[in-house]
C-alpha cells in the first residue's frame, strides 16, 4: 500500500472516529476510553509506540466492557512485539485472549512467539524444549484457523508437514 493510501486510510479513520465519537450515544466515560485508544492506534501506527503504550494504558484505566478490554490489550501486546519484547507481549495477548477467545490475530502472534521461541531452542540443540514450544505453537494456530479458516495458510502448512493435526 502506499504511503498515500495509508495517510487516506489514517485520516479517514480519524474522520470517522470523531462522527462517531460526537453522535453514539455512549457515556462520556466511553467516549472518553474510546479517545484514548484512537489516540493509542494512530500513534502506533506512525511508529511512536511510548505515545501508544500511554493512550492505550489510559483506556485500560476508563473501559469496562470486556470485549472492548480484550482489543486494547492486544494492541498493547502489538507494540511490545515490535519493540522484540516477546514475553511482554505473550502477557498482553494471554489477558486479551482471556477476555475474548475470539481473536485470530491475538491466538495467531501468540503461536508466531512460541514458534520463534521454538527455533531458537532447536538452534541451541534443546530438542525437548524446542518441541514443547513447536506444540504450543501448533495448538495457538489450530484455534486461530478454526476462528478463521482461509487465513494463516503458512501456518497451515506447517500444521501438516510437521503432523500436528
């Protein structure tokens, strides 16, 4: 995508979360979490990922609603991923996952850690800890696929050259 259509994308995003922002009929303490968020994905999407973790933190103080919660928590996990704090990130996507096992993306970075964690055992020849992590990898992208099955295609094929169907 270009650098055009991200700025259309971005700016029609804003556009559309301000409407929405001033006409739902929700509780300023809502609208309130609900800034804070946007806040949080436009600045994780233009890379200031500090700015991110302060707004998202911020509608994690105000949100209430659960599902809500869950999508605040994985964005929150998102910046961590980026910044190669995997551990961090695997917390924020447990919490989010707990909150809404309906999550693809969520289940999908969390077998892509495992994953990772999994080949750097084998590279260090520790055979057991590196099929553990293999295992949990299998098991986080089986959900994600069932959620989603025309997604994750790589990690599909995967799931069957490595038998763990």
């Amino acid at each position: 995508m270009s650098q055009k259509n991200e700025n259309f994308i971005d700016k029609t995003f804003t556009i559309i979360a301000d409407v929405l922002l001033k006409t739902f009929p929700a509780s300023k303490q809502e609208k309130q979490a609900f800034f804070y968020y946007r806040e949080g994905l436009a600045a994780q999407s233009a890379g200031e990922y500090a700015e991110a973790l302060e707004n998202y933190y911020e509608a994690l103080q105000i949100e209430e609603d659960p599902y809500d919660r869950s999508y605040i928590l994985y964005n929150i996990g998102l910046v961590y991923s980026s910044n190669g704090e995997y551990l961090r990130a695997l917390e924020y996507y447990h919490q989010a996952l707990e909150l809404n096992l309906n999550l693809p993306q969520a289940l999908n970075n969390v077998a892509i850690i495992y994953h990772y964690q999994g080949v750097k055992a084998k590279e260090s020849d520790n055979l057991e800890v590196a099929k553990t992590f293999f295992d949990k990898a299998g098991k986080y992208w089986q959900q994600a696929i069932k959620l989603t099955p025309n997604n994750y295609i790589e990690a599909q094929n995967w799931i069957k050259t490595t038998g763990r169907i």
